[in-house]
C-alpha cells in the first residue's frame, strides 16, 4: 500500500512553468510553478526544485525522508527554493551551501562529508 501511494504522489508531480498573460508573456517574464509532491523521497523532491531552479543539491546518504511540499498558488523559482528549505528544516535537515555553488542537504547533526557526483542533477553522498 506504501509502493502505491508513492508512485500515486509522483505521478501528481505538478512543476508546470505557468503564467497569467498567456504564451506570448510566459517567454517575457518570470515562470511560476505549481507543486503537489505528497511523502515523496528528498531525492526526488530536491530532483525537482533543482529542474526549477537551476541549483545543484547533493543529498547526503544518511538522509532518509518522506516530504510533502506542495504551493496553494503557482510561485517563483526563488519562493520554491525557500519552501523546500523550510519543509527541509522541518525534518532535521539543514541546507548547507559548498563553495562549488552545490548545496549540500544533511541532518542537523552531521559533519558535511566529501561529494560523489552522479549523472544526475541531485549528487548523493
């Protein structure tokens, strides 16, 4: 019965770019986004906020949680950013900008450990 609330929540993604003026203004100005993401894994909530974004996360190993993040009204890549940060803190998780740009998400009780990169735009480590 877990397996397929998950997968029912993954299907319910909703990261659509939308905007009130129609296509011709959706090019000109800033995308807004709408999120339905029920108990998914952080990977998978951080996999997408990072395709809105443009940010690169890596998410510690020891890092195992069900998240739910979702926007009443479509927001700007910045107000998601900043939502998933407070869902992040919720949970015992801090967010932990590297100087490579990369921010790293791990509990609040651990040391950052060195990154291993996957193909991802999520890095595990």
């Amino acid at each position: 019965m877990k397996t397929r609330s998950f997968l029912a929540s993954v299907a319910c993604i909703a990261l659509v770019a939308t905007s009130a003026f129609g296509s011709e203004a959706a090019t000109s100005g800033p995308s807004l986004y709408s999120v339905h993401l029920v108990e998914v894994d952080v990977g998978v909530l951080a996999e997408n906020v990072a395709l809105a974004t443009g940010k690169t996360f890596i998410v510690d190993r020891r890092v195992k949680a069900l998240l739910t993040l979702e926007t009443e009204k479509p927001v700007s890549a910045e107000e998601l950013y900043k939502a998933f940060v407070r869902v992040l803190s919720e949970h015992g998780l801090r967010v932990t900008e590297r100087r490579s740009g990369a921010i790293l998400i791990a509990p609040v009780t651990a040391p950052p450990p060195a990154p291993r990169a996957e193909a991802s735009g999520v890095i595990t480590i």
